[in-house]
C-alpha cells in the first residue's frame, strides 16, 4: 500500500481524509497522464453518499483543467463504471465510493482500460505529485477538456448484464435490499425485465442512508423478510453493489464462500473449472476447505483484495474466485466483483440445477467464526510484536489443527483484524480475546 493509496483506492472521511482539494489534484494527475498523446476521454461514476457530488465535481475539473474530456454515468454501481472503462472508448474509469462504509466516508477507485485497477507505478506518480514532487503546467486554450452528461452508459451495462446468462424469472418472487446505494438504480429493473416479482427494501437514497442498517453489512432486516414471506432468494448489496450476501428462506446468510462452493461445483460438473481450481482469499472460511477437498476440488487463497483474487485468477486462467464478504469474480464475464452478476449467476444455477438455494448449500459446513476490529496508531508494529506472535501461536496450539487464528490489517483503516474459526463461538470469542489482550496498544 501507498501513502494514500489502499487495497481499493484512497479513501477517507470526506472534507476531512479525502477533501475536494484531494480529489482535484488525482483528476489533475489523471488528466495529464492520459493526454500525453491525445485528448483523451475519462469516465466517471458515484454512489449515492452525499459528498460524492462534491467529489465528482472536483475529480472532473481536475481531469478537465489537464486536457481530458469527462463523461459523467451519475449514481451506479462502481461495476459498471469498471465496464465501461473496459468496454467502450476510454482511457480510465473513477469511482467516488467508500464501498461499505458509512455515509460519511468516502473514495476514489480508479480503473484502467483492461478493467482493473490502475497499477502501483501510476499510484505512486500521483501520490507524488500529490506531495508536491511534481509540478504540472495546466491546460489552455482548446487543449483544456470538457464534461459530458454519460446517464446512458448505465443503460448499456443493463443490457449487457441481463444477457451474461440464459435466464427466465418469470413469476419467480425475489427479495432485495440496495443498501439505500448504487444498486437502487439497477437490481430491481433487471430482475424485472428477467420476468421476476421484486420486493425491495432500502431503496430511497437520500445521500445519508446508505449502508446505514441496511445492505450485505446489516442484512438483518432482509433475514426477517425471508422468514416471514414466501421468496425464492433474498438479494442484499452493499453501498457500492460491488458484493453480494444472499439470504435463504430460513433466514440464514449465504456468503461469498457458499458462492464459491455452489458455482466451483456448478463448473465442474459443466467441466468448465480449470484445473479443478477456485481462488479466494485467506479470510475463507475453514469449512470452504474441507467441503472443497471432498468435491476433488482445489482452493487457492490469495491476500485480501479482489484486484489480488482477479491476478490470481489471470495467471491461470482460473474462472471463479471471490472473497467471503461477498466480492465474487466471474472471469468469463467481468474483471471485478459484481453483487448483481453475482446474484443472476447464482439464480441461474438455481435454473440449470432445478435446486432450490437451501438444496445447493447442503454439504458445506461453516466454522463458527469470530472477526473484531481494533484500532492502532501503527498496524506494522503492532504486527510485528513478540507478544501478539506469541498468543498467535498459543492459540493455535490450543485450537490443534481444529479452527484456525489470523490477525491482518485493514487495508483502507487504522484497524487490526483479529479472526478465529474453531468449532464452538465460546472457543472463538475466548481465543480472539487472548490474543486482542495481548497486542501493544
């Protein structure tokens, strides 16, 4: 990670982390870069938190006020802003964003053409010139770059999302909750136009409610709907719609392992999984594991981070990866996760299978798992203390091969994440208070 840059882009709390001022000097930076050669054009989406119009004005009068032009695609998910940075005529993508976090929070995820994000060298030459190690001279004259209205370009990802698999809704009753984000001004119309009964929740944004008790991070109210209505699936997104957590009939939550584990199956039985192989992340879960070696089929974990997962992925060729939060790529059809191709892709295994979601989670059994946050002044030391190896070892002397520890920093907050899986809550809530009792804080 950079000075500003993390896992997924630079984030803050707006005005205060990430200021107008930030946002201006990344669009001057990208404006510069990709007008070298040309006038080139720049893509810009947003979710609906109440800053990111302040964001979006700033980013594009940087780009703008460097010599490239600006399209803006207004509220969506950052998916779609990925595609059609990928798909149509431009040099980049932005994303204003803070994916699941509060309101008041928020980010800049930037894309390349290829649809992924920007490499480590282009981060580095901007949080440079963000430092004042580089001048830039500004636009003039005709050189200087202007922005266009880009609302249609959310209507070709619809269309191209609603063709990704041969599906037929038709009187199927579905459940939805969009986080009071991006997923507002999607989901429910392609399911529709799919042929499905939609009823969804959380879907008034007002610039202050997004992600707030609602979503894939708060699916209560999504697990009592399902239990009290007659729904095939319940579909939660979170503020950015980049995850998906789906909720069965039971009410019970079918992350982004029971994901992997239903569509790593799927293709294999299609013969379409390479290598017998599915990727995901060190934070899956220790029943994927066990479910997965009873299946013959292999798991590659990589570190935390979707753009980590879709590397994996690309070097060979490997058609399915994703993380437990709900963050699912399908390399066949898109470069990052994708909460509402995550959720067709899922009802269409339902269609294919002719199962019912709670038949296609039977024979994975997830470890009760304890994940809490703590906050530090500096993650790499605390890290790399002698007491937090210690009670790490410990504990997995007293888990015995039965569960597992890992304590990890987040990637865009002060924060160290402390995780247990063993075969009890008790055992885990027990092991992640040793081990938090023993960090230097």
């Amino acid at each position: 990670m950079g000075k500003y840059f993390g896992t997924d882009g630079i984030r803050g709390k707006a005005n205060i982390g990430l200021t107008v001022d930030r946002a201006f000097q990344v669009g001057r930076y990208l404006g510069y870069y990709f007008s070298q050669e040309k006038k080139s054009k720049i893509v810009i989406g947003k979710d609906t938190r109440l800053s990111s119009d302040m964001l979006e004005s700033a980013l594009a009068a940087g780009i703008t006020s460097q010599g490239c032009d600006v399209y803006l695609l207004g509220y969506g998910p950052t998916p779609v802003t990925c595609y059609i940075a990928h798909n149509e005529d431009f040099a980049c993508g932005a994303m204003i964003s803070a994916s699941h976090n509060p309101f008041y929070d928020n980010g800049i995820k930037i894309f390349s053409t290829e649809g992924i994000k920007i490499p480590a060298d282009l981060e580095d030459k901007i949080e440079a010139f963000i430092d004042g190690e580089v001048e830039l001279e500004y636009a003039t004259d005709e050189k200087i770059g202007k922005v266009y209205n880009y609302s249609e370009g959310l209507e070709h990802y619809k269309k191209w999302i609603a063709n990704r698999f041969s599906l037929d809704l038709t009187g199927l009753r579905i459940a939805i909750d969009t986080a009071n984000g991006a997923a507002s001004y999607t989901a429910k119309e392609v399911l529709e136009d799919l042929g499905a009964k939609v009823d969804a929740i959380h879907m008034e944004p007002n610039g202050v409610n997004i992600n707030t008790h609602c979503g894939s991070t708060h699916p209560e109210d999504m697990q009592e709907m399902m239990k009290k209505g007659d729904y095939a699936i319940g579909l939660t997104f979170d503020g950015d719609a980049d995850r998906q957590i789906i909720v069965d009939k039971n009410g019970h939550l079918v992350n982004g392992d029971f994901v992997l584990y239903l569509f790593g199956k799927f293709l294999r039985d299609q013969a379409k999984l390479v290598d017998n192989t599915v990727v995901t992340t060190v934070m899956a879960n220790l029943g994927l594991l066990k479910a997965f070696e009873k299946e013959g089929i292999q798991m590659v974990k990589t570190q935390v981070g979707d753009k980590y997962v879709y590397e994996e992925m690309c070097k060979y060729n490997y058609q399915v990866g994703g993380e437990q939060s709900g963050h699912i790529i399908f390399k066949e059809y898109a470069t990052t996760g994708d909460g509402l191709l995550t959720a067709l892709a899922v009802l269409y295994v339902m269609q294919e299978t002719k199962k019912s979601l709670l038949e296609l989670e039977e024979g994975l059994i997830i470890y009760p798992q304890v994940l809490k946050n703590v906050r530090v002044e500096n993650k790499e030391t605390v890290l790399e203390s002698a007491s937090l190896r210690k009670a790490i070892q410990e504990s997995e002397k007293r888990l015995a091969g039965n569960g597992r520890v890992l304590v990890r920093p987040s990637g865009t907050e002060p924060l160290l994440r402390v995780m247990v899986e063993a075969a009890t809550l008790e055992i885990c809530e027990q092991e992640v208070e040793a081990i938090i009792s023993a960090l230097d804080i």
